[in-house]
C-alpha cells in the first residue's frame, strides 16, 4: 500500500522534481525512471505500515508516449504477522481533457512471507484528475478495490489534494484529505499536510503530519509526523 505515486499530496519530495522527471519523459517515446528513498515510518492513508518504525523503499517506472504508465514499487512492512515486504505493480494512462490531467489506472497490492489464510494481496482501479490554479495544483482521486486488504470486501477510497510550489525558492507545499470506505466498522477519515525540498534536481525530502479521526483504532491510526528522502534518476 504505497505512500509515493498514487495521489498528488502523498508524493515524497517536491514540485521541482516532478518537473525533472516531466522533462524527460517528453524527450522519448519510452522513458525509464527508477527512485529510492527511506523514511521514519511508512504511512498509507493515515495508518502506519512499518509499527512506526523506518522504511526503505524504490521503484521503477516507465513512461510510454506521453501517456501511458508502468510501474513497480517495493517496500519493507511490519504488520506483526511475519509479513515482510510489500510489492505493488501498476499502469494506467495520462489523458488529458482540456486543462485537467487525469490518470486513470490499476495497482496490484503484494505482500512476501504473508500468514496463509491472511487474503493481503488485492488489486485497485483509480480514477483521479487534477488542474492548475494559479500556483496551486488541485486534484481530486477515487480508488475502488472489488476485495480490499484482509478480504473485506468491497472497498472506495476519496481524496481531494493540493499542491504548490513556492515561487523563487526550491520549497513545495501539499496537502490531502481522503476517506476510506470499507465494509463494517472499518471507515475512517484521514489527512496530511506538509513541506517538500529540492534538495538538489534529483533529491527531494519531505516533511509530513499524518492523522486519522480513529485513535481509538490503536496506534497505528495516531498522529504522526514523517521525514523522507528520495532520490530520482
């Protein structure tokens, strides 16, 4: 369940280095990116994957013709039940329609060394588009999922985001709040707002606070706040 390249305000880093990796992908009919990066805890929607302990993760993706999309994305877990990693692989497409992006794509969930009976692994359809405002960068995002995590059943995801950069500095700011729809008593509502950094054109850190409105779920679902680093190339 992956924080980085699923919506616009979870992205680790800042503006400046989206736009690096824009410009090379418009260069060639097929680009290839790769990233790694760690963190002080993987967060997903508000909800620690890691027992708030550090992460490591990286990726490869490709871009097609402007366009299209293709992906992989690997992480350490901890969910105390011997789990290990967590494995996604994703495509989709870029359109746009006038002067919204959208991105209109499908992500598979893996899980290595998981508990037999645990039903971890699913898949997620996405839907999400987002348009300029002035210096702003709005978007909205849906995530369905026909057997979520743990076989619960059908599940939604929605989020509304925003992102800037900050003129004439390499500072970037965002922020998203979504809510998480499952089946039983399972809902809950999530945000997070924080401060991304070029460091340099392919290194970018973040600083993030995550929350959830269901402490009483445990300390999984508490406040946080998440420092990364993330090398592209």
């Amino acid at each position: 369940m992956r924080t980085l390249n699923i919506a616009l305000a979870a992205a680790i880093g800042s503006l400046a280095l989206a736009g690096v990796a824009q410009a090379a992908d418009e260069e060639k009919p097929v680009a290839v990116a790769f990233n790694i990066g760690a963190n002080n805890n993987y967060e997903f929607r508000g909800i620690s994957q890691t027992d708030n302990d550090p992460s490591v993760f990286g990726g490869v993706d490709l871009t097609i013709m402007k366009i299209g999309y293709a992906g992989t994305w690997l992480s350490n877990v901890d969910f105390g039940n011997g789990t290990d990693f967590e494995y996604d692989i994703y495509a989709g497409i870029k359109p746009t329609v006038g002067p919204a992006t959208l991105d209109l794509g499908v992500i598979r969930y893996g899980y290595s060394d998981s508990p037999k009976g645990s039903h971890q692994d699913y898949w997620e359809f996405k839907g999400a588009a987002s348009v300029p405002a002035g210096p702003v960068t709005l978007g909205v995002a849906a995530f369905y999922s026909p057997e979520f995590f743990g076989k619960t059943g059908d599940a939604v995801y929605y989020e509304a985001n925003a992102a800037a950069s900050i003129p004439n500095t390499k500072f970037s700011v965002s922020g998203a709040l979504g809510y998480q729809q499952v089946k039983g008593p399972l809902d809950y509502t999530t945000w997070n707002a924080g401060v991304g950094y070029a460091l340099t054109d392919h290194i970018g850190l973040d600083l993030r606070y995550w929350d959830t409105d269901k402490h009483s779920f445990g300390k999984l679902y508490k406040s946080r706040a998440v420092a990364s680093i993330k090398l592209i190339w």
